[in-house]
C-alpha cells in the first residue's frame, strides 16, 4: 500500500505537537500505561488502521509484554490474559469507537463497571486515551499510511 499523500500531522507540526501532548496527558494519570497500550492496539484494530496495529503490537513486545496477551487483544472477551480492570477499559475503548453502532454509544452498564475500576481521573485519562487513539487511526487510515512507516 501506498500513502495516498504525506502524513497531514507531518504536514501541520503544530498538529503533531497537539497529538503528541494530547497522548502525553491523557497518559500522566494513574492508568497503567499497558492498559493504554491494550486500548491503542484494540482501538486500532477496529478502525483497521494497519500502522498503528503494527507499531502498538512492535512498542508491546518491545516493552517485554507477552505475545499471548499481545495476541489475545482482539478476542480479549475470551481471552485469559487480561485482568478484570482492562477488560472494562477495553470494553470502555470499543462502545467509545464504535459510538454509531447502538442506540446507547456507551450504556450504563458498560460505564458502571468502569466506574467500579476507575475513579473520574482515571475515567478520563482512559476518555481522551481513547480519543487520541481514534483521531490517529482516522487519519491513518484516511490517507492509508502503510504498516512499517513509523
């Protein structure tokens, strides 16, 4: 595949500098950051963003996480690698991607666990995590920025 034009956050920098400073934020709080990085990966996938599935699954093993739990993210409801507090973030990260596909975006059910893990804080660190994570891939996949280029 080849990138349908230069990656637009390379073309605005200030864009990328906003990106970058987005991420940073929403990842200073007390999440854990592999519960960010099972967020990116399984966000990405959804949104069929090959480059950042790519680069999430290489930052994964490269910070020493195992290939199962690396492998598992796309069935993570039947997976036994993830603890109960990121199978909620991950449940979290998939109703806030797919936004469109119910009536109820996120229903309560869904938010009341995640609340039962995560104060507001954490809450919204996981939020604009998942954001962050979605404007990336609509960019990416928008301009098909091909696996391998990051």
């Amino acid at each position: 595949m080849q990138a349908r034009m230069t990656n637009p956050v390379m073309v605005l920098p200030d864009a990328m500098r906003a990106l970058l400073e987005l991420g940073r934020v929403a990842q200073s709080g007390t999440v854990p950051e592999t519960t960010h990085r099972l967020i990116h990966l399984r966000v990405s996938q959804i949104n069929g963003c090959g480059m950042c599935v790519d680069m999430h699954s290489r930052e994964f093993k490269e910070s020493g996480e195992k290939d199962e739990r690396i492998w598992g993210v796309g069935a993570w409801r039947e997976s036994p690698y993830f603890s109960d507090a990121e199978r909620t973030a991950l449940e979290l990260a998939e109703c806030v991607t797919r936004i469109a596909d119910r009536s109820e975006a996120v229903p309560d059910k869904v938010w009341g666990r995640a609340a039962e893990h995560y104060d507001e804080e954490e809450l919204s660190s996981l939020l604009l995590s998942i954001a962050a994570i979605n404007v990336w891939n609509r960019i990416n996949v928008a301009t098909r920025q091909p696996a391998g280029s990051s």
